[in-house]
C-alpha cells in the first residue's frame, strides 16, 4: 500500500456512511450549546466565548480527512472523530503534530489543548445530540471516550522567550505611523479600510492595549468628554474581564475624530456596528485578520524602507508605550503598572524569566521592560 492510500485508509470519517453537511451540523452544533453553556457559567461573550469558539475550529481543521461526501473530496476531523476510541487518540497526536510544526508557543499549545480538553469533558458528559430530539451521540457516530492523557497538556515551565520581544524608539515609531498614514492608507482599495488600520496601530501603541482589548472597543466605551477610554483587560476563567480606563493622548484622539466623521460611517451596518473596528462586511474585526494585516503592513513597511524589524508583532506595540512612558517617567512605573492593567509590581514577580510568546496571557510587561535582558529597543533616537 502507498503512502497516500495508507492515509487514505487512515482519515476515514466516523459515522456509518452520514453526509459531510450533516455531520458538520452537528459538530457545530455541540460547538454552539458548549458556547452557550459558558455563558451560562459566567464566560465573557466578547471576550472568552469569541476566542473558544475561534480556537476550537481552527484546533478541528488542522487534521485533514478524505471523505467521499465532501464537495471538494476532503473534510475535517470533527467532534466525533476526536472522540471515538479508536482513532481518537490519533488525531489528537495529528493535532499535536501540527503544534510543533508551526513552532508554537508553550502557552498558545497549552491554551489549545486545555479549550480542546474542557470541551471534550463537556460533550462526555451531556452525550446527546444537539438539537437532535434527545438522540444519543453514540446511536449515531458509535462509543465516544476522552481520548487525553496526561502525556497531552504541556507542562507550565519559565523558560527564555522563544521569540524576540522588540519596543520601538521614538523616531521609529513615527516613521512607521507616517508610512501607514501617508502610504498605506492612499493605497487601499477601501480608503475606510486602510484607515481602520491606521487608528488600530495608532490606538494600540499610544494607549498600551492588549490586542483583546483593542479589538473590545465599543463606541460607548469612548468617554470624549473626559478624554479616556473604557477597556476590559485579562480576567481569570468565570470571572469576567477587569475593566480599566486609559487615557487618549492628544494624538489617539485627533485620528480618532477623523476616523469616526469620516470613515465609521462608511461601513456597513451589522449588529457589530457598535464595535469601533470593523471587518469589510460590517462585521467585528477578530485577532486573525488584525494579525494578517499586521503583518502585512510590516512587510510593506519594510519594503519602502522603514527600518521596522521583521519580526514585529503586534503586542510589541504594547511594549513600546510602557518602554517610551517609563522613559518619560522613570519614577512613575505604578502608574504604568496600572495603565497596563496589572495591579502590583509583585503580580509580574513570577515572571522574570519570561515564559512564551503569547505575553496577553501572562503578567510580565512590567518584568520585561525593568529586568528582562531579552528585549530589545530598536529605532533608538
């Protein structure tokens, strides 16, 4: 047998012969009833149920499968398939596989693996089908069992960061925001696209936002009037986001007037209208295609001969604010501190050998501006 019959044979479908459509119905499904019993148990529906539900597609597309019902030839793994005794096991080592291949993080694999896990737990414990009249998941797809061990959550371990940890100078940082304003926005198609880019980057590095934080903002979290803006930072699990207000600097808010006379008004209403950054549909812009667009207009950036690294990630902007505020106070690092959303320098304690490259699931900005040896100021005036 060849190596493509041999996966051929191997990526089969659960579910005696039930069409693609249909078993993708009910993969969701469960997906959303798990969502919605979140909700139920104290999960933030802009923050914790948006990523979980964002995760947990992407973690069940990483494991191709031939399927002769499939339009295209070739589906998913799916819930059923994850959790069949059989061959449940094995996807979850195609899953992991693909973790290491695309080199990710400790804490982005244990964040993948510990949403996997608690949905897994869930569906074994209610093993009906959603939407399905009382139907039992094992009348349909067959047994379902937990197919993790403790071989299959990485171990919460301090380790150099894997990834460079950059804060731009001064001069750098506004070479970077004239190219995105004077390059990047004229050359957009959508003239309100390149500029919800623009105030995007603006609003992240002059306000010191996690990127949740920044993609939360509502139009009713913006108080013009006193000159702030409202954002819900990290929280722990079921006990909802802590919500803070940060100042705008002079700068955030001449771009912000603009953006909002000129070029809110020109996306299309949704019911995410409310949100201050939107995709093209009207929809709520997520971390993937902020990310996408981050990185291309890095490359762009870099190709027009601003000297931004090319390894700039979209948190280094929230390091740029701290490293440039604290250079402008040196004295004031607990008004920083608390800008950032963190309570007390010893909540960072833990950190000081910083961890992984997902830094908004961890409390060490203060730790890494004062005493991390690993990050880098580049741009220096």
């Amino acid at each position: 047998m060849t190596k493509d019959n041999t996966q051929d044979a191997e990526f089969r479908p659960i579910g005696n012969g039930v069409p693609w459509q249909e078993r993708l119905d009910d993969h969701n499904n469960k997906i959303e009833e798990y969502l919605q019993n979140c909700i139920f148990r104290g999960c933030s529906v802009d923050g914790t149920i948006y990523q979980r539900k964002v995760l947990l597609q992407s973690v069940f597309r990483r494991v191709p499968i031939v399927d002769s019902t499939h339009p295209t030839g070739q589906g998913h793994s799916l819930t059923f398939d994850l959790l069949n005794p059989i061959t449940g096991s094995y996807y979850l080592s195609l899953i992991i596989s693909s973790f290491i291949a695309d080199d990710l993080a400790l804490a982005t694999t244990r964040k993948y693996m510990g949403d996997l896990h608690d949905y897994s737990a869930y569906v074994l414990a209610k093993p009906h089908l959603a939407h399905g009249v009382g139907q039992r998941i094992v009348d349909k797809y067959g047994p379902i069992e937990a197919p993790f061990s403790k071989y299959d959550i990485p171990i919460h371990a301090a380790d150099r960061p894997r990834r460079r940890r950059i804060a731009l100078g001064c001069g750098l940082k506004n070479d970077f925001f004239e190219f995105v304003r004077l390059h990047h926005v004229p050359s957009q198609p959508l003239p309100h696209i390149g500029a919800r880019n623009y105030v995007a980057l603006v609003f992240q590095t002059e306000l010191g936002l996690r990127t949740s934080e920044l993609l939360g903002i509502r139009s009713e979290d913006i108080d013009r009037s006193k000159g702030r803006v409202r954002v819900f930072g990290k929280g722990s699990s079921y006990s909802g986001k802590r919500l803070r207000r940060v100042p705008l600097t002079p700068f955030a808010a001449q771009v912000l007037e603009a953006f909002e006379k000129v070029f809110k008004p020109m996306f299309p209403k949704s019911s995410h209208s409310d949100y201050l950054f939107l995709n093209e549909d009207g929809s709520r812009l997520g971390k993937f295609w902020y990310w996408k667009t981050f990185r291309k207009i890095i490359d762009l950036a870099r190709d027009a001969g601003v000297q931004v690294p090319e390894d700039l990630r979209p948190h280094d902007l929230r390091r740029t604010f701290a490293t440039l505020e604290l250079e402008r106070q040196p004295l004031a690092y607990r008004k920083v501190l608390k800008h950032l959303g963190h309570s007390y320098p010893s909540s960072a304690e833990r950190y000081l050998i910083a961890t992984d490259d997902d830094v908004e699931e961890q409390q060490d900005d203060l730790i890494d501006i004062f005493i991390d040896p690993h990050i880098d100021k580049v741009g220096e005036d």
